[in-house]
C-alpha cells in the first residue's frame, strides 16, 4: 500500500532519487532546458522551484541551504546572480513542462523542461518586437488614380 507516500519515488532508493535529482537541477540551471521522462520532469519541478524561490532572497543562509540540495558551487552562483534576476517578478511557476512524444526504445512518455523566462519564442514579455501603428493613411500608389479620376477636365478656352 502507498497510504501517505507524496511523491513519486521513480523506482530508485533515496540516496540514488537525491543525487539524480541534484544533477539534473544543476544541467537545468546550465543549460535552461533538457530532455527527460515526464515523470522525472515533474519530480524535478517540485525538487527545483522552491530552490529558485530561496534564489530571489540573497543571502548566506539561502546560499548553503541551495548549496545542500544542489552540491554544485557553478550551479549555485549562476542560480542567484542569472536567473534569480529573471525570475525577480514571477511569484511562481518558473518551469515549463512540453510534453515530446514517446522514446524510441521503451516508448516512455518524453518531456522538454524549461526555465520560462528563457525561451524567447513562448515568453513575450523577455524581448519586445517593434510596434508598428497604422493610422488611416494609404500608400501613395493607391491614392494617385483617385486623385487623377475625381479631377475635372481641363477646358481651354479659346
């Protein structure tokens, strides 16, 4: 019976569960997206988003308790200086989960998992494309034949 088990323990032992997941937080933070199962991406979006959280607040007892779960100093440092600054106004929900289809091999269901404020096709608010405003004006080449068909002939008096 699984009466009070939480979360998905992905068929590993405890210490093995820790260390994978540690890993690929610290390819996430490196990389901004990776490929995976769906179900370790879901176990990775509740092992990672309240150490992103904790990353907004800088501070030494923020750092070491990051440090704790992830055990990479690179990792760390790009997660509080980079992506805590992206991040700063979001009040959640930093990762994205796109579903991929299924593995050649075993046919488990893939999935990309990505930092949101990263991707640049799905985020509109990262880079702003230049307005353009139309107002009523029409081009020069339409508004030439209707100015030549209102005019009247010119009569010449002789």
């Amino acid at each position: 019976m699984r009466h009070g088990k939480k979360f998905n323990h992905l068929g590993r032992k405890t210490a093995h569960r820790k260390a994978m997941l540690a890993n690929m937080s610290c390819s996430l933070i490196e990389h901004k997206r990776i490929n995976t199962t769906e179900a370790k991406a879901k176990a990775l979006r509740r092992f990672i988003e309240p150490l992103i959280t904790k990353s907004k607040n800088d501070s030494t007892h923020n750092r070491r308790v990051v440090f704790s779960y992830l055990r990479d100093k690179y990792a760390v440092t790009e997660l509080f200086k980079e992506i805590s600054v992206k991040v700063a106004d979001r009040p959640g929900g930093y990762l994205r989960i796109i579903k991929l289809g299924n593995r050649q091999g075993d046919n488990a269901p893939m999935a990309m998992i990505e930092l949101v404020d990263y991707n640049e096709l799905y985020n509109p608010n990262g880079k702003k494309a230049k307005k353009t405003t139309r107002r009523g004006r029409k081009k020069a080449t339409d508004a030439t034949p209707e100015v030549a068909e209102t005019k009247a002939p010119e009569t010449t008096e002789e």
